[in-house]
C-alpha cells in the first residue's frame, strides 16, 4: 500500500496558468503534476482531445501522459510507475499508472483475473463486473471486483490502450462504503483522459 509522501508546496508557474480560466489558478507541484481545483459551475465537454472540467470538490491532476480529476483533499503518493490520491480518512484510494500490456482492455482483464486466481494475489477476489467502457474515443474496458483487503474493498480497474500505451486507473473503497464512493468513482473514470498521443 502506497503512503502520503511529504514534499515541497505547490508552486504556481506560468505554464501551469495558460488556459485556466480567471479564478481557477492551477498549480505545479515538485514532481510536475500540475493542479486545478474544480469549480461548482464547471461543465464538463466530452469532445476528443479535450479535458473535462473537474468537478466541485475536485481537482484536475496532469502525469505522465494523462489527466484526471480526484478529489481535492485527497493525499498524492508515488511508488514506481503508479501515481497514487488516497482519501486520509477511510483509505479509499485512486491508482493511476502505466504498467505495460498488450492486446485488447477486455482481453487484459481476463488474463490478469486468471494470474491473481491462479496466484492468490488478492485473497477473496470475486468479480462483479467486465464490461467495454470508452476514454475519450479510445476503446477501455473496467473490471469490477471485491476482494478482502483492509475488512472488504471494492473496486473498478479501467484499461484503455492509446497509441500503443497501456493505462490503468484503479479506485478501491471500503465495500461497505460503495454507494458513499459511487459518485467519486464515476467523476474520476469520467475525467481520466490519455494525452500523450494529443
């Protein structure tokens, strides 16, 4: 499990302030994971090549190729190729990464389940769900599980492949808390956008 690492405060660059609208002024940390909060009156556009408006309570966060908007107090984290925003109070979290994989989202989905079955790698993992998803045009697949973590967490591990890139956004909450979460997991699925092939 990932935990909140310190470092410098956010600092403000020019770069960071082209395109942000009067009042939503974004931030770039020491790591170059650039910021913006959202505001109540943001509506988010679904159109190609764009990046959706985070939500209120949320801000938009820039990696390695890719955008997203998590929720605003929540903590970053790095370790190795994953980016991590855990909620401090319950340990509700998001993954973002680029762990390489071949082939179709879907088709990733059903090899990685046979390797954490074959393997016990998530003691009590049980799927709920497989379905196609699409990120901003670009075919995705999520995979929706239970497993015994932490008194029984649920997730959602979207795939999507870009321009020969492999992404995964992973979110777990408390299973006991999912319809608390619900509304969270769908602003960070609906906003995760791939920008390395823009």
């Amino acid at each position: 499990m990932a935990r909140p690492q310190g470092g410098a405060a956010p600092q403000v660059t020019q770069s960071a302030l082209a395109g942000v609208p009067t009042g939503r002024a974004a931030t770039t940390d020491a790591a170059g994971e650039t910021q913006t909060p959202g505001t109540a009156d943001a509506t988010p556009t679904r159109s190609k090549a764009s990046t959706p408006a985070a939500p209120a309570g949320f801000r938009t966060v820039s990696g390695p190729g890719y955008t997203v908007a998590v929720p605003a107090g929540w903590v970053r984290s790095a370790s190795g190729a994953s980016v991590f925003y855990r909620d401090p109070a319950t340990g509700a979290y998001v993954q973002i990464d680029r762990t390489p994989w071949t082939g179709d989202p879907t088709g990733h989905w059903r090899q990685w389940e046979r390797e954490v079955l074959a393997k016990n790698t998530l003691p009590g993992y049980r799927r709920l769900d497989l379905r196609t998803a699409d990120v901003d045009g670009y075919p995705a697949a999520d995979l929706e599980f239970t497993f015994d973590a932490r008194g029984g967490t649920r997730a959602v591990d979207r795939g999507v492949r870009v321009g020969g890139r492999s992404y995964a956004v992973f979110i777990a909450v408390p299973a006991s808390r999912w319809n608390d979460y619900r509304e969270t997991v769908n602003n960070v699925l609906d906003t995760f956008r791939p920008t390395a092939v823009r």
